[in-house]
C-alpha cells in the first residue's frame, strides 16, 4: 500500500518536471558512507545529515576513508607509514564511539 503511494508521488513529480533540475542529476550515487555506516546507525544519521549535522562517528568514517584513498595514490613508503598509523588511530577512536552507541542502544 505504502509502496504504491509513494510509487504515485514520484511519478507525479517526475510528469511535472520536479526532478529535472537536481545538482547531481545524471550522476551515479555515492552510498560509500551510507554503507560504512553501521545499519542501527543509518536512519540516525541520515536525520542529522539532513538537518546540517554531521556525527563524529561520520567524520571519522570520511577521514577513514580519504586516507585509505591517499596511500593507494601515494609513492612514498614514508606517507603510506604515517597513513596507515592515523588510519589505525581513527579506527580505534570509531570502535570505542561504537561501542559507546551499542552500550547505551541496549
């Protein structure tokens, strides 16, 4: 039921036009950090996205992530060292604000 509406709504707003000017339109959707984003945690942060709010966990995935990104892209042993170090710290920060979350989600 829900499904159908929805599926109604969209269709209405695409008839008039409503999605044709879209900053990303026609480009592909980056779920990068929607899918490394713990499942109990998406809706949440969607939430506080959407509201200009972006939770330390997110950050810290982000950083994550471009560092992992730098030292595919980078030559030198030195950089790919002191990446590899921060991303392991940035790690070890996310599982203690993880684990914080599952504590008080019980």
């Amino acid at each position: 039921m829900l499904h159908g509406a929805v599926e109604s709504i969209v269709k209405v707003a695409v008839d008039h036009g409503e999605f044709d000017e879209l900053s990303d339109a026609g480009r592909p959707v980056d779920l990068t950090a929607y899918l490394g984003t713990p499942e109990q945690l998406r809706l949440a942060f969607s939430i506080l996205k959407n509201a200009g709010l972006v939770p330390l966990e997110m950050e810290l995935i982000r950083e994550i992530q471009a560092l992992e990104q730098e030292m595919e892209e980078t030559a030198s042993q030195y950089q790919r060292c002191a990446d590899l170090a921060r991303i392991r710290d940035l790690h070890l920060q996310l599982s203690i604000r993880m684990e914080g979350t599952n504590h008080r989600g019980r």
